[in-house]
C-alpha cells in the first residue's frame, strides 16, 4: 500500500513541475497597413504597400521552482504587399504578393517578423517594342513584357513607438530574397531592402493558446 502511494505521488511531483498545461482563450490583435520604400540591389528602387492581419497567437510561459515567469509570444499573421520597382533604362516591374508570417516578441516595443510570400510578377520594357504578326506586318506593341512567378522570403525588425489616445505606429526594416521564374528558362533571384512605417487601422479578436510550463 505504501508503494503504490509513494508511485502517486511522485508521479504527481512530475507532473506539477515537469508537464505543459494548455488554455485557450481570445484576444484583441491590431491590424497594421505598411508603407516602405524598396531597393533592389544593385540599382533598383521602388514602393511596397500592404496589410497585416493577425490569424492566432501562442503564448508559451516557463515558470521556474523560484517563481520566475518567463513568457514568449508568437503571433501567426496574413496579408499581402503590392508594389512596383523601376530598373532604370530597362524595365518597370508591378508585383502582388500574399504571404504568412510569424511575429516574434522580443520587448512589449519591438517585434520581429519572418515571413514567406508567393506571388505574380509583370514586367514592362523600357523603349519601343514591335511586333510581326502572321501576315507579315509590323505594329508597335504597348506595354509590352511578361509575367513571371515569384517565391519571397523576409525577415524585419519593427520598434513600435505607442502615442497616448492615437494609433499606434512602428518603424520597420525588412531585408529579403526572393526570387523570379521562369526566367530565361532559369530562376533569377534578387536582394532587396525595405524600410517604412506600420500604421494601426484596425483590432481584430483571435484565439490565443497558452502553455505553461514548469521547469524544475
């Protein structure tokens, strides 16, 4: 009797100090509107706008035999960026792009974000372009250049900068690699930087999860 006692309990310690405890509830998330400006190395520049919004939230808090709480959040996100890049002498490239995204909180005023986005690409070539068709005349061709298919990947650092009675902004700076296909047959990939501004247009209720942890 004494045994199977003794098994209970410390089967019970091992629970207390060593398993996750699971809640879910909702909360209230901001949906942000972004404006940067864009380079594309070496010589391109651009603007890319777009929305946030958050999806669900994790909070995962460790709580050590002293008391010390350690809380980590992560928020999973959706949107979509637009925007144009110009290549001078050469071409105009307008893109859309939808993506997800995981927001990491480092300090209640700053975040940082990794995101993967697989969007279109259209081209539009510099200078006159024309074209022969099947009967043998020759027409100016307007707006002409192609589409491609794009695969993005980005990682930002945003400080937010939190005002009394307005809407919350952050500055954000985001480099990233993606990539262009087909291209000549080929991939061609590029790295660009993007800095610009977050701004609070909305709140939206999400499930957030929470799982607590006890360290021995």
């Amino acid at each position: 009797m004494n045994s199977r006692v003794l098994i209970f309990s410390t089967f019970i310690l091992f629970f207390k100090n060593g398993s996750a405890q699971d809640s879910s509830e909702r909360e209230t998330k901001l949906i942000f509107t972004e404006v940067s400006l864009l380079y594309d190395f070496p010589e391109s520049y651009g603007v890319v706008a777009g929305i946030n919004l958050p999806m669900r939230s994790l909070i995962k808090n460790k709580i050590y035999k002293e008391g010390k709480v350690v809380p980590k959040q992560r928020d999973v996100i959706y949107g979509v960026n637009a925007g144009f890049y110009r290549y001078p002498y050469n071409y105009t490239g307008v893109f859309l792009t939808p993506f997800i995204a995981f927001r990491h909180y480092v300090h209640p005023s700053l975040f940082h974000e990794t995101s993967l986005g697989i969007g279109l690409l259209r081209t539009f070539y510099d200078g006159t372009v024309y074209k022969v068709d099947d009967a043998g005349d020759v027409n100016e061709e307007s707006l002409f250049g192609r589409f491609y298919a794009t695969t993005s990947f980005s990682w930002s650092i945003n400080f937010l900068l939190r005002r009394p009675n307005r809407s919350i902004m952050a500055v954000q700076v985001k480099p990233l690699f993606w990539l262009q296909y087909p291209y000549n047959s080929f991939v061609k990939p590029h790295v660009s930087l993007a800095a610009g501004i977050k701004y609070e247009i909305g709140k939206k209720g999400v499930k957030v999860k929470t799982i607590t942890k006890y360290k021995k």
